[in-house]
C-alpha cells in the first residue's frame, strides 16, 4: 500500500472513530482525541506490560469522570477521545482527563523503571475536525521518558493553545502557539 493510500485509510478509520465518538457533543464542547505516542517503536500492552497494568488501575480506581471520554489501545500509544470546551483563551481539560493524561505519562516512566522496554520520549498530541470540518493535528509537549509530569503542566500546555477555524489558504486546520 502507497502512503498516499495509507494516509487516506487511516484519515477514513479517524473519522469514523471522531464521529463516532462525537454522536453526543454538547454545545460549547468538541469532540478531540489526545494521542499519548511515543516518538519511536511502541507504546502498548505488549511492550509496555507494567505500564498498562498501571494505567489500568488508575482507570479502575479513578473517580468517575465528569466528561465521557474513550481509551483506544494503539501499537503507538494510547488516544484518549474527549470533548473539550473551546474558550477564547485556549482548551480547557476536565479535571479527570488531566489527572488520565498524567496518569499515563507517568505510568510509562514508571513502566520503564519497572522492567518496560520501549524508552522513547512521548509527544503528547491533539487532533480532530475543527468546526469548519478541517483536520487538525498539533503536537504540543514532548516529554522524555525520565522527565516527571504534573497535572499543572498539562493544563498549561493545553491552555496555552487556540483551536483555528481553518488556516489563512484554508485548505487545513491547527492549533495556534
């Protein structure tokens, strides 16, 4: 399969999965998927065994969440579907989607400490269809393996970004910072 095609099947099942998930949005909020990915190799249960096994507890033991969101296991790291409320000063995370993304950051450096192989550092990333239906797609923190997170610097980071309607030429979508 050409990448061109490649491209276009996984930009096909991504739709799929975003409307799907989307069928409930409310007023005010965006459907969004957080892609914890790992910068080289694989982040999942397979290779990161001790990592899942936290971050299954936490998913097990974590208070329920104020949004509905959706865990989807991938080779490259989990993707964590949400809606987001869009304010004119950036996104605004629920807390417990905070407290998950930091609990799977964290979990994979504990992984790794635990035995887990793959070490690569994440890239925390952000992508959906803006309301203008454009794609799009922002990485907006790297984290290396050993590097602590705290919930601050996820809402920071995700605060310090404005969704776009469509870019200047109008052909795609971003997020501005």
């Amino acid at each position: 399969m050409t990448k061109d095609r490649m491209d276009a099947a996984w930009q096909a099942e991504f739709r799929r999965r975003m409307e799907h998930f989307g069928d409930t949005a409310a007023p005010g909020l965006i459907p969004v998927s957080i892609k914890i990915r790992t910068r080289s190799g694989c982040f999942h249960r397979e290779h990161s065994p001790e990592a899942f096994r936290l971050i299954d507890n936490y998913v097990r033991r974590a208070p329920k969440s104020d949004v509905p969101y959706q865990m989807v296991e991938h080779e490259s790291g989990p993707e964590i579907l949400v809606y987001l409320a869009v304010a004119t000063a950036g996104l605004t995370l629920a807390k417990s989607i905070v407290d998950l993304v930091t609990a799977v950051i964290k979990a994979r450096s504990d992984g790794i400490k635990k035995g887990d192989s793959p070490s690569a550092p994440l890239e925390l990333i952000v992508r959906g269809y803006s309301q203008d239906d454009a794609y799009f797609e922002e990485i907006i923190l790297r984290v290396p393996s050993d590097h602590p997170v705290t919930p601050e610097v996820i809402e920071k980071v995700f605060a310090k970004y404005r969704l776009k309607t469509s870019k200047p030429d109008g052909k795609t979508s971003g997020m501005d910072g």
